[in-house]
C-alpha cells in the first residue's frame, strides 16, 4: 500500500512511504472471506440437497404423517426439552467457562438443522417426518429460543439473546421451497426424480466436507480451547440421539420415527447459532470464545453423524439377508409407518 506524503524536507520534495497491513488484519480478513465463501457455498449445496429431498416423497406421505402428529409431539419435546437440558448439564458438569457455557445453550436451544434429513435419508428414516419436525422446531423457535435460553442461561449471563427472525425466515425458505420444487419434479418426472436424489446424496457429502475444513480454517483458534470443551462438542450430539430414539421407542414409535426423532434431537442449526451469537454478544468481549463452541459443534457433529448412519446400515445390513446369503440394505422413503 503506497500513500504520497509531500514536501516532507523541502518545499518541493515528495517521498513515497510503503506500508504494509497488520498481519492481524490480514489473517482477520482471510477469516471473512472464509466464513463468507462457507456461508454462501453451503446455501447452495443445502438447496440442493433439499431439492433431492422432496424428490423422494409426496403430498400423500404429507398428509399421512400430519394425521398421526404423535412422532411431530415427540420430536418438539425432545428438541427443546432435551437438547437444552443436556447442553446445561453438560457445562456444569464440565465446570466450563462463562463464555463456552453460553455457546452450548445457545446450540442447544436451536432448532433442527437441514443436515438432519441428510442422516434420515441414509439411515432409512422417515423423510416425511423430518421435513415436518424441522419445518415446526425452525417456526417454534421464534418463541422457544428465547424461552429456553432465559431459563438455562441465567447461570452465566444478564443478556437477553436477540431472536434473527430474518434468518429463521430463510431457514424455513431453504427448507420448503427446494422440497417443493422436488416434488413437483418427482410428479412430473419421476425419472429426473430418481437422478436427482441419486446426486443430492453425494452433494450432501460435498456440503458437508466444505463445511469442516472452511469452518477450521475460518476459526483457527478454536483448537486451543481446554479439553473440556472439546469433549463437551464431542459427546452433546451422541447423548442427544440416544436420548431422543429411546424416548421415541418407550412412547411405541416404529423403528423409522426412532431415527428420524434421534437426528432431529441432535443435528441442531449451527448456522442459526452463529448469527445469534453474531448478534446477541458482538460487543462482549468474549465475543469469539462463544462463537467457538457452535464451530467445534457443527464438525463433531458430521462426524458423530455419519458414524451413527453406519451403524445403522450395519444393522440393516444383519437384519435383511439378501438372495443366496449376500445381505442388501433397502432405502425405503414411505412415510406410511403406523404410529
């Protein structure tokens, strides 16, 4: 960067000063572009994942799962009845900081994120179900959020979190349009249908790789935090899905809903998050160690996600013998399960 300074030793004389940025502010600049870059790729991807979505199933798998709201009930009492009360228990057990401990509530007490179809869908889950548990928990939040962090927050902080219902907005946006848009498709064309489903799956690996290593790079420091945070992100999302399938199984819900209620319970909106923290707490000045817990969160999260869809593949995989002793794992996406 060049600035001009004149006449600095005689009256007609100019010299050139070469000054180069603070290399705080460079790296501060890098992070932008980072989190900018995985804000809008991941958009995209999330877009098109839900796109493939709403390709696999239709008005009728709709109506039969808001005929029987048993699994919808269930799931919204375990979105902010449990992930919240896991969140507060696990920060004061772990005895970890004021700052951490408040970006564990505020994962806890968001709605169900867009991955969470992601999972069902590959874990035979009940799609139908999903869409609709994310769609209610993303609208409920608009009052939950607030609620549930008043009655666990007080703890550690006096602030009141302030609500982004624009973002909410969008959230719902991303959610029910491309699932629309997918089962007009499907209606039209089921072929296109098929294929599109076929790459929403591998888009959904893709979105969810850029999210881990965009998110690292974008928040370095997240990797000195103390071990108690660390093993807090890494066993929130575990003891939510447990906790939310056997809930589901003792209230008699088939093996299906139980799925989709355990990724519902702990696949939380990280995104949401961050904008809260963004715009809640930008002038504390603890401002970027809360912002460090939802970041570890949202990669744990992937993979403690994807190693529970293989345990239940592997399970399908025993369950369901092929022909001449191969074994087949069926991806079923009917939402006509009994209650």
């Amino acid at each position: 960067m060049a600035a001009s300074v004149s006449d600095p030793f005689g009256e007609n004389a100019t010299s050139i000063i070469w000054t180069t940025p603070d290399s705080s502010t460079v790296i501060s600049l890098m992070a932008e572009s980072l989190k900018f870059a995985n804000r809008y790729i991941l958009t995209v991807l999330l877009a098109f994942i839900m796109l493939a979505v709403g390709a696999v199933v239709t008005v009728n798998d709709f109506k039969v799962t808001l005929k029987k709201p048993a699994g919808l009930a269930i799931g919204f009492v375990c979105q902010f009845g449990i992930m919240p009360l896991v969140a507060f228990s696990l920060a004061n057990i772990l005895k970890v900081d004021a700052a951490h401990a408040i970006g564990m509530l505020v994962i806890g007490c968001s709605p169900g994120g867009v991955t969470s179809q992601i999972y069902t869908f590959w874990s035979n889950g009940d799609i139908c179900l999903s869409i609709c548990m994310t769609t209610v928990s993303t609208l409920s939040a608009m009052g939950m959020m607030p609620l549930c962090l008043w009655i666990y927050g007080r703890s550690w902080t006096d602030e009141s979190a302030v609500i982004p219902y624009t973002s909410i907005t969008f959230s719902l946006a991303l959610i029910l349009v491309p699932v629309i848009i997918g089962m007009i498709i499907r209606h039209y064309k089921e072929e296109w249908a098929r294929r599109i489903t076929l790459v929403g799956s591998f888009t959904g690996m893709l979105a969810l790789s850029v999210s881990v290593v965009l998110g690292g790079l974008s928040n370095p420091s997240m990797f000195k935090v103390p071990w108690t945070v660390w093993f807090a992100a890494s066993v929130m999302s575990p003891i939510a899905f447990l906790l939310g399938y056997f809930i589901a199984y003792l209230l008699r819900q088939s093996q299906k809903k139980c799925r989709t209620i355990a990724f519902e319970t702990g696949c939380q909106n990280s995104a949401l998050a961050l904008v809260i923290i963004a715009t809640s707490y930008a002038d504390s000045k603890d401002y970027f160690d809360i912002m460090i817990f939802p970041s570890l969160f949202g990669g744990l999260l992937l993979i403690n996600s994807c190693v529970t869809v293989l345990i239940l593949r592997l399970i399908d995989r025993k369950r369901k013998p092929g022909i001449g002793g191969a074994e087949v794992v069926e991806i079923t996406v009917s939402c006509k399960d009994s209650v």
